[in-house]
C-alpha cells in the first residue's frame, strides 16, 4: 500500500483536492468528485491512503495565481499523470493548447496524427488526473459547445471565460 499526501485548495469554482506523492502531482481534482479522485487513484495504485499533509507552497502559489489571472504559472509543477501511451500522448498536446484559446476534439485528434480518434480523445480527456493545470477544459465540440468536462460544464465555462475565451 501506497501513502499519498493530500489537502485542500479553495477556489474560486470549488474547492480543489491536491494528491502528491514524493513531491510530485499525481491528481488535482475537484472535491466534490471524490468518487472520481478514488477512482483515478485505485486505478493507479490499487492499494492507498490518503494522508492529511500540509499544502505544497509551490502548488499552492500557482493555483492562487492563476486565479488570479496570472494563466501561465503551471510549467514548474512536477506532475505525472500516468496513463496509457495515448493518453499521454493526448496530455501532453493538451498542455500546448495557449490559455485563450480552444480546441476541438477533432482538431485535437489531427493534431496528434490521429485524425479518426475525436471519442477516443473524449475519452482520454476524461481520464486527465490532473484538472485545471493539464488544460482538458480547453477542448470543446466541433460546432464550439461545451461538453463531457469532469468538472462540469459551468466550471469549464467559467475556466474558459476567466482564460478569455468567449462563449
């Protein structure tokens, strides 16, 4: 069994949950999707406990200014998300989507040179362990809805539109 630290970060859209491991970001989640933060983590880990461990500064620090307005401060956080190759292919382009800017599932799927995998990037974006600093908010349907966001569709209006995206 895996011992993973973990505390709270309130926000402006919902408390988030933080999951770290050797001081590396393994999960950044919505609290209120604790069910899929457990599911995440025992599809990763199988066996684990969560440890009430004080906040990381450097996390902590990049999130408060990002909702600040301050939308590119994510690159020095060391994460892993783990996942499957494609997966992590897709995490990784979604990580070059600029703040302000959207993409959609087909696009996205061109992008990585899979041009007949929009559903399976649906799918991947599902999966993302690691919300908000892993941008899967950015990518919307090919006619510019909103859709299959984890978080829900009125936090990942409220992301985009922070990021100055007009829907």
């Amino acid at each position: 069994m895996i011992t993973l630290d973990s505390w709270f970060h309130a926000g402006p859209i919902g408390d988030l949950r933080i999951v770290m491991v050797a001081g590396t970001l393994v999960v950044l989640d919505f609290a209120d999707n604790e069910w899929r933060t457990h599911s995440l983590l025992k599809k990763r880990y199988i066996l684990y406990k969560l440890r009430d461990a004080p906040p990381c500064k450097n996390i902590q620090k990049s999130l408060d200014a990002y909702f600040a307005g301050k939308l590119d401060v994510f690159r020095e956080i060391k994460m892993d998300p783990a996942g499957t190759p494609f997966q992590r292919t897709v995490w990784h382009a979604l990580k070059r989507i600029p703040a302000g800017q959207t993409l959609s599932y087909k696009s996205l799927a061109n992008e990585i040179g899979r041009p007949l995998a929009a559903r399976a990037i649906g799918s991947a974006n599902a999966g993302n362990p690691i919300s908000i600093m892993i941008p899967c908010h950015r990518v919307i349907t090919r006619n510019g809805q909103l859709s299959g966001y984890a978080g829900g569709i009125n936090r990942q209006r409220w992301l985009l539109q922070h990021e100055g995206v007009i829907i």
